[in-house]
C-alpha cells in the first residue's frame, strides 16, 4: 500500500497514530457544518430522545445531540481510536450518565431490539459492508415509528475520484439509498439536497414502521 493510501485510510478507520489521531480531530471540526445543518433542520429534537450515533468519530455529534436532549446519547464507532477520542471529548457527559461511547460495528449494533428514537449516521454510510443488512441492524435497534437519519457531504463519485480509488468507499445516490431504506422495511423515506452546498450534500430521512395494533374480537 502506497504512503499516501495508507494515510488516506485513517479516514476510513483511524489507527492510533499521530496522523490517525489528527484526522479524527480535523474531522470533528471540518464535518459539524454538515451534521448542524442535518441536525437543526430535519432532525429537530424536541428534548427527551434517545439518541444513537453510528460511526460517530470523535464525537462531535453525540456533543451537538447531548445540547438538544435530555436523553440518552449513545455512540458507535469500530475505531478504537476513535472511541476513545469521543470519550475523551463527552467525558463529563458519560460521568453523568447522560452519554455512552462503544467500540462496535453496524452489522452488529449492541443494544436491544427498540432502544432509539432517532438513528443517525454522519458521513459514514459509505463505508458499510453489506448496507442493506445494515440498515436492517439499525430498523431492529429503532423504537415503532423512530427515525433514521443518514447525512453525506457526497451523493456522486463524479469529483470525488480520488477519495473513491484512495479510500476504497461507495458513493450513493439519494435514489440508492431510499431503494435500500425500502428494501430493508423503512418507510416514508424522503431526502434533501443542500442548494448551497458545491459538493450537494443531502440528509436522507427514514421511519419504522408503527407498531401493530391487536386485532379486536
């Protein structure tokens, strides 16, 4: 593997180098313009959500969902580097009990069956093995009727070329992914495109179904 593959990988899963480490932090601050923007005008909580993160990185997310709920807020990334960095970074949030950081991956989310009222995942879906299952791991861990959120800076590998071949990541289209929402049992599956974003950034938006109700007799 080439140097400059090797170092384009920490943006795939970060290693716990000096290098690995800095792209975690250079992330936390070049991405939260993108998450804000998905957070503040389709997410909007309203207080008491739980809350799970998925690839969440240096947890600069589970700070933003932290400040607009009094529920849970939970974290998930396969680095352990990056683990530790949101760790580090909602500490006092996790001494609360307010906040909780894990070290898993998406087609094995460790939490019981109905846990979140929102899902979300910033800029990670791109790097996600067998998506549709995937997305059916993130259906079961969702209450009735949650919401799942995914946000990406890129909906084309058209000027992203270089990302694509160094980084060995799948670009969707807005239209893939709501077809692979649907193909895993989301409902209602809408998405924005940022009109002020060069690079098209969109949040794709999902619900679980509601629960069913008995049948009087």
């Amino acid at each position: 593997m080439s140097i400059i593959k090797n170092i384009f990988q920490n943006f795939r899963k970060p290693k716990n180098s000096f290098m690995g480490r800095c792209i975690v932090k250079m992330m936390n601050q070049g991405h939260n313009r993108i998450s804000l923007w998905c957070i503040d005008n389709f997410v909007k909580l309203s207080g008491g959500e739980t809350v799970l993160d998925i690839g969440c990185g240096g947890g600069q997310n589970v700070a933003n969902f932290i400040k607009r709920t009094h529920g849970l807020v939970c974290g998930m990334d396969y680095s352990p580097t990056c683990v530790d960095i949101a760790s580090r970074k909602n500490k006092a949030a996790i001494s609360q009990g307010r906040a909780s950081i894990v070290e898993a991956n998406v087609s094995n989310i460790p939490f019981d069956d109905n846990r979140f009222d929102i899902v979300t995942a910033f800029e990670t879906i791109y790097f996600w093995n067998d998506i549709v299952e995937n997305f059916k791991e993130v259906l079961r861990v969702l209450k009735p009727e949650g919401r799942f959120y995914i946000c990406n800076e890129a909906c084309s590998e058209e000027g992203n070329e270089k990302w694509v071949r160094n980084i060995d990541l799948r670009i969707y289209s807005p239209i893939e992914i709501q077809r692979m929402l649907e193909q895993a049992g989301f409902i209602n599956v809408t998405y924005d495109i940022s009109p002020e974003s060069q690079s098209q950034r969109i949040c794709v938006q999902a619900t679980k179904q509601p629960m069913m109700k008995p049948i009087d007799r």
